[in-house]
C-alpha cells in the first residue's frame, strides 16, 4: 500500500450532520479494501483563493492514508457525486511508507 493525502473543502455554512456522512463515506471508500486511516486534521474555515460557486471561504480537512492505487479512482468518483464536498485534492506522498 502507498501513503495518500486528501484535501478536500465543504461549505462553512454545511451541517455537522452532512459533514459526518462526507467523512463516513471517505472513510468507507478507503477501508473498503483494506486501506487504512493514518490521521484526520480539521484545518477549519479558511479564505479560498477565488470565488466557487458563489464562496469566498471553505471548511477545509485533511486526511493522510494508506491505499491500494486502485481504490483511488474509487475515492475520486466517491468525492466527485458528493455535493457536499465542493473541491478535492488527492496526492501520493513519496516521503512516508
């Protein structure tokens, strides 16, 4: 398995309800095949660089995880249907096992 890095950001103005099941479904897509979840930071709200869909600012968190290169296509059509999460970033980290 390789050591992944997520990023993504939700509206500030998105309920915890609608947030938990984001991270219940990440959480899912990653351990569906035996990934695992290193650590979860909350980096809170933070000024976006440029306007999305009308926002100057997003509720950001990062994950850091273990996976199989194929379940990230998995993760990245997960994140992509998701309307809640309104950008994603996933990245393979060379410097971790």
């Amino acid at each position: 398995m390789k050591a992944y890095e997520l990023l993504f950001f939700v509206a500030p103005n998105t309920d915890e309800e609608t947030r938990a099941g984001v991270m219940k479904r990440i959480d899912v897509a990653i351990t569906a095949e035996g990934g695992v979840v290193d650590s979860v930071e909350d980096w809170g709200k933070r000024k976006l660089a440029f306007e999305i869909d009308d926002l100057t600012e997003g509720d950001y968190t990062l994950i850091n995880f273990h996976a199989d290169p194929q379940q990230i296509a998995e993760l990245d059509r997960v994140l992509r249907i998701n309307d809640a999460v309104k950008r994603h970033m996933v990245v393979c980290r060379s410097d971790r096992d």
